[in-house]
C-alpha cells in the first residue's frame, strides 16, 4: 500500500516517522520546503518530492497534513488527481469534512483524523471520522494507525473536541511534567534526574490506568493515607485550582478551534 503525506510539518513528519517505523508502507512524501525533506533522504520505501501532483498519482492514500489557510488551495490543485480509489485523510484542525468535499467532491472517500505528535513512537491517540462515502474504508484506516499507537472512531462534530484533548493535549501533560520537574529540582534534585522522576512517574501513572481499567480516583486513594502528605499536597493544589485551570485551559482551546473553523 501506497501512502503520501503532504505537508511535512511537526506533525506530518511525525506520522511519516511512525509510518517509517511501522515498515509496512510505501511513502511519498512532499512538502514545499526541500529542508524539512532532509531528514528522510535515502531510506528504504520513501520518495520526496516537492510535487504534491506526483505524490496523489502515485500513492492510494494521501494524508493532507497541513495548516488550515494552506489547504483549500493545495486540494484544488491536485483535485483532478483525486480518484474515487483514493483515500484522502486531512489532520488540518477545524477543516470540515463538507468543506473538503466542496474542493474534491461528496464522491471521493474523505476522512478527518487527529493524531497527536506521539504517533512518531507508536503512542498516539488517534481519532477517525468518515463521510459518507468512505464508512467502508474506516476499518482500514484504523488498521494503519493502530500501528502507530491506539484508534477511536468517533463523530465529526466530536473531532474538535478530539483535537484539544489528544492533540493539544500533549501540550498540557507536557507542561504537568515540566512543573513537577521544576518542584522536584527545588527538592534538591538534579535537573536531569528531576526530569527522569517526572516522566517515569507520569509513565507509570497512564499504564496503571490503561492496564487496569480503574478510575483514576481508585488509584489516588490508593496512595492517599490519613493525615498524610500525599493527601496534603492534593488539597494544596486544589485550593490553588489545578483542576479548575486545567479544564478551563481545556475550554478555552476549544473555544479557539472553533473560531478557527469558522475563519
């Protein structure tokens, strides 16, 4: 199977990444600036090309990944290219999938996918919606990127919300662990050894709840004793509003996303 990623920005170069280490695929991979190509120079099952054209006509599916104001443009370029035979993926936030099927047709297989920069690794959380033409391809789509980390189809109008929590959300996790690293320097820690603390911790906090099902509220009281200080420095940060921030901050990107589909 063929695949071309247009666009390779942070994140159409961490799927190309995660497609790569699948080895499973076929990769045409284009992009306007030759730089951001360099790094995939002469590997096994990967053509570059500053010919978007060239990358649709050679491949089956074509995963646009680029900024929203660039991709009306670059669909109508390539749109003669476009086959009912293709499936065409777009991971560009808040472009709608009517807003695609207005450049290239309701006739072609249109699916809007929010992966998260983690898919480099395997890790990402993936989420999968299909017009209707393509509800037959879905499982296929899911098939590739459950390769690269875990898959969730779900509703368009829940894609949005799916791109703050997955995608901005790496962000959000990232900034808890730059903050607990910070805390843990100031308890007398190395930097580097801080930030191993951190990321471990917080490693190990997502697999026990991934591997064991449980609330994290079953977790927490796991580890909450009497007058002690797990439980201590729990209420400190609720009094100073971690929760309320975060979910606020959850919001507040939400809002921002739909301004931007509606522009």
């Amino acid at each position: 199977m063929k695949i071309a990623v247009i666009g390779i920005g942070n994140l159409g170069s961490s799927i190309a990444n995660g497609l790569i280490k699948s080895n499973t695929f076929s990769l045409y991979l284009s992009s306007r600036k030759a730089s951001s190509l360099e790094a995939f120079k002469n590997l096994n099952n990967v053509e570059i090309t500053n010919d978007n054209a060239l990358a649709v006509e050679q491949s089956d599916i074509v995963i646009f990944a680029l900024q929203p104001k660039h991709i009306d443009k670059v669909l109508e370029d390539v749109s003669d290219k476009i086959t009912e035979k293709h499936i065409v993926i777009s991971v560009a936030a808040g472009v709608e999938i009517p807003r695609i099927e207005s450049i290239i047709g309701s006739d072609k297989n249109i699916m809007r996918v929010m992966p998260n920069t983690a898919i480099s690794i395997g890790k990402s959380m993936t989420c999968i919606a299909a017009n209707d033409k393509a509800q037959d391809k879905v499982s296929l789509a899911q098939d590739i990127f459950n390769q690269m980390g875990t898959t969730l189809v779900i509703p368009e109008e829940l894609i949005q919300a799916a791109t703050v929590i997955c995608a901005s959300g790496i962000a959000f996790w990232m900034r808890l662990v730059r903050a607990t690293t910070q805390g843990a320097i100031q308890l007398g820690f190395e930097a580097h050894e801080a930030h191993e603390l951190a990321t471990q911790t917080c490693y190990g906090a997502a697999s026990l709840l991934i591997e064991s099902g449980k609330h994290p509220e079953q977790e927490i009281d796991r580890v909450t004793t009497p007058s002690g200080c797990t439980i201590e420095g729990l209420n400190a940060m609720e009094h100073q509003g971690l929760s309320s921030a975060l979910i606020q901050g959850i919001v507040a990107s939400f809002e921002k996303i739909n301004q931007i589909k509606k522009n």
